[in-house]
C-alpha cells in the first residue's frame, strides 16, 4: 500500500508539474513551496481559498490515478474558487463521466464544468501546438498591465481555449478574449470567467 501511494503520489506531481507548464493551471504555476505561496498572496482569492483549490485538484487527480491512469494523462483539471473546470480528450464517454464523478466524489467543487471530450487518439502536433497556444496566450496576458493575468486559469485542447479565473472588470476581460483570439491556431475561446470585484467562498 505504502508503495503504491508513493507511486501515486509521484505521477501525480509529474503530471502536475508538466501540464502546469504546458496546458494549464494559474498563470505563473510556481515551483516549490516558496513561489507558490509568493503567488497566491497576490491571487484574488487569497492564500487560504488557494490552498483549498489545491487541495481538491489533489484529491481529483487521485481519485482518477486510482481509477484510470488514462484519465489522468489526458485529461486537465483547472480549479478556482470552488469551481472545477474539466478539458481534454478521453477515449471513451465511459471515461468522460467517471471522471465528472469523480471530480464531485472529491469533495468541495461548488460547481463542476465539464468540456471533456471523447477522441481516440491525440498526435503530437496537436498537442504542441496547444502548448505553443497556451504559452503565447500567458505572455501577452502578463504583459499587458491592465490584466491580473495570476487571476485567469488557461487551458488549450485542439485549438479551443478555455479560460476560468475572475476579473475585475468586464473591460478586463475582454481585452483576455482580445490576446487569446489573436493567436495563430485558435479556433475558439471559451470564457467560465467570473466578472467580481471581490472573491468570497461561499
């Protein structure tokens, strides 16, 4: 048991530290402890609320270890203030609504999105050119100094970009939608942003 939790534990942050790079996550996904708590100060949801969505990313992803492994490396999970945002590609619809059941089985999703979607097989292509997508859309976010890019979680699947997160204004917002639909490959954007002044867990 010891074993098998360690070798859990350890896809899981592989997975985590890869993904957060390339697809998803806050912008500026921090490395060790330090960073992270750096950025999460600054976050619009504080270091507690942070923490709390971390925790139930953690708890999904090894929920979905511990059921499927495919689940895991093919799928994103985003997570900001309770909200749990689903993209990727699975093999089978079977997988797709485990993986919603398992994302509520987790405890403390206030709400779960599901854009999961079912495809058989994803080419290498596809996947550097979302994380050639993703990547351009975090830059031109953090270089415009009107937008608190640490506030928007971005995910890329075959051209399609997700977005969850809260901004200040629905100015705001807009100029996020602006930066993500002027990028080459991008086929559509998808908001689940929250226009608020002041994030509060309910």
């Amino acid at each position: 048991m010891f074993f098998k939790s360690l070798k859990h534990t350890a896809i899981i942050v592989t997975i985590t530290c890869f993904t957060g790079v390339l697809l998803s996550g806050c912008f500026g996904a921090a490395v060790g402890t330090g960073a992270w708590v750096a950025n999460a100060v600054s976050d619009k949801r504080g270091l507690k609320n942070a923490a709390i969505d971390l925790g139930i990313r953690a708890r999904i992803s090894n929920l979905w270890l511990d059921h499927n492994e495919e689940i895991i490396t093919r799928a994103n999970i985003a997570v900001f203030n309770g909200r749990v945002l689903l993209t990727g590609l699975v093999s089978s619809d079977q997988l797709r609504q485990d993986a919603v059941r398992l994302a509520w089985k987790a405890g403390g999703a206030k709400e779960v999105i599901n854009e999961l979607g079912v495809f058989k097989a994803n080419s290498l292509a596809d996947f550097t050119r979302d994380a050639w997508i993703s990547a351009q859309l975090k830059t031109s976010i953090a270089l415009d100094k009107k937008i608190a890019a640490i506030n928007y979680s971005i995910n890329v699947v075959r051209g399609t970009v997700y977005l969850l997160g809260v901004a200040d204004t629905a100015d705001e917002l807009e100029r996020v939608l602006n930066h993500a639909r002027q990028i080459n490959y991008v086929r559509r954007v998808l908001s689940y942003v929250i226009i608020e002044k002041k994030i509060r867990r309910g």
